[in-house]
C-alpha cells in the first residue's frame, strides 16, 4: 500500500514536471516531497502504534506490559526446561548425597515451571476469536513465571551446585584437599548471577514491574535476593534445616506473587477492554 502511494505520488511529480521546463530544481522538489511524503507516513503509524491513556469513562486506563515477542519467550522455555535438569542430572552423578536434596528440588522446580510458562505463552492469540482477557494476557503471564520461578529457583540452586561440585569426591582424585584449596573465594562467582537479575527487575524490565508498585516492586525483589544468599550461607554452614525453612519461605512467596500477578493483569486487561476508546477507521 505504501509503494502504491509513493508511485503514485512520484507519477503526479513527474506529470507536472513533464508539463514544465525539465531542470534540476523540479527534480528536487519531487524529491523533496517523497520523503515528506515518508515522513508523515511513518510518524501517523507510530502515533497510532500508542495505546490511548485515557478511557471512554474519564478515567486513566491501566498502563499494560508492553508488548513482546512470543517466539524469543518460546526460546526461553526451552531453555529453562533443559538447563536446570541438566544441572540435576550432574549433580545426582557426581555430588554428595548429604546436602543437594533442596537444591535438586530447586532444579526440578526451575524445569517443570518452565513448562508452565510455555502453557501460558502458548495460550496468547491475537486472532479471531480472541477477545478475551484471558488470551491478551499468555505471554505477560508466561514471563511472570520464568522471571519468579524459574529464574529464581535456579538462581537460589546454582551456587550450592557448584560448591557441591567443586567438593565432590566422585569428581576429585585423592588430592581433591588440593583442588579444594585452589578454588576459595571463587565458589561465589556463581551466585553474582543475581546481580543483573536484580537490575532486570529493578529497571522496569520485568513483568512485576507493570502489576506492583514500584516501593514493593523493590521490596519483593531485595527479598529475593535476601533469602537467596540467606540460604546459601545456611548451606556451606551445614544448617540444612535452616535452608530449607529459607527455601520454602522463598518458593511460597514467589507461588504467591505470581497468583497475584497473573489475576492482577487478567483484571487491568478487563478494564482496559472495557474502557478503551475504539480505534478510528482507517
């Protein structure tokens, strides 16, 4: 529609400059006009990209996630399905028995909801038939649990994965104490993970974002962090009984933040469909 209009456009230029002198200055004004011809297209198609802020009630109308590519989430699920397993698997092989329990439950868990977050994301449809609140909402709600289960289970289970690891007895020859030695401090790189996960969360990327208030956006997310190193430190101290009350503390939350969530957007859509003015016709 687009290349109709332009050359149609540049057919009118070159009528007029048929029935004129044919000189350079002609010529540029065809040009000249083309691409304020482009200009004026591209600006009225982002200005009716936008979505209205104010409904047919008078009222501000709620400021929805933006809209996201469903395949790039697709790929996610992917890959938050076979990572964690993985990890579980390897650490089954080759760890001790004495303290991967919770952490082998973390993994498990960081997998299975992934498969759920590709139910949700599956569930959105943007053709006929879709104009429920219900499927409007799969991808944000998808990205609600892999952004508060699946990356954070994984995020609380990979450090103690690598301690496990790094110690194993199955792995080390008998000068393991050596190996052991060597690693220190290092057995910590795993767990800064969480630092551009807090940025993510923090900065307006993550879907939490959209739902909660910014003071308990900052709340649920410094939680998360909390109880994450809280764990951790439980873990190395021997205090699995401590780590698990942590870990359970930490999974109910986050079951409890995505039911919210998940109910929360399926309400803002419903009233953003029943107030949003209509679209002009084109």
């Amino acid at each position: 529609m687009l290349l109709k209009k332009i050359t149609l456009f540049n057919k009118h230029c070159s009528e007029r400059q048929a029935s004129k002198s044919k000189n350079e200055s002609n010529a540029l004004f065809c040009i000249l006009n083309t691409y304020t011809f482009l200009l004026f297209h591209l600006r009225e198609n982002i200005m009716a990209k936008e979505r209205p802020t104010i409904g047919i009630n008078g009222l501000a109308l709620p400021i929805m996630p933006p809209e996201r590519d469903g395949r790039v989430w697709a790929k996610t699920v992917r890959v938050m399905f076979y990572t964690p397993g993985f990890l579980a698997i390897l650490l089954i092989k080759a760890g001790e028995p004495v303290s991967f329990g919770i952490t082998v439950s973390l993994l498990m868990l960081a997998s299975t909801t992934a498969i759920i977050g590709g139910l949700f994301v599956g569930s959105q449809s943007i053709g006929k038939g879709s104009d429920d609140s219900s499927s409007k909402i799969g991808i944000w709600s998808g990205a609600l649990v892999l952004e508060l289960l699946s990356t954070v289970a994984l995020l609380c289970a990979v450090p103690p994965v690598f301690h496990e690891l790094a110690h194993s007895a199955l792995l080390h020859s008998a000068a393991s104490s050596v190996a052991a030695s060597s690693i220190g401090p290092s057995e910590l790189i795993p767990a800064f993970a969480i630092l551009p996960f807090m940025i993510y969360q923090l900065a307006g990327f993550g879907t939490l974002h959209y739902v909660v208030t910014k003071q308990i956006n900052w709340i649920i997310n410094i939680g998360i962090m909390g109880l994450i190193l809280s764990s951790y430190v439980a873990n190395r101290l021997g205090a699995y009984d401590v780590e698990m009350a942590l870990v359970w503390i930490l999974v109910l939350s986050m079951v409890a933040t995505v039911f919210y969530g998940i109910l929360k957007l399926k309400k803002m859509q419903e009233i953003y469909d029943a107030n949003c003015p209509p679209k002009d016709p084109k």
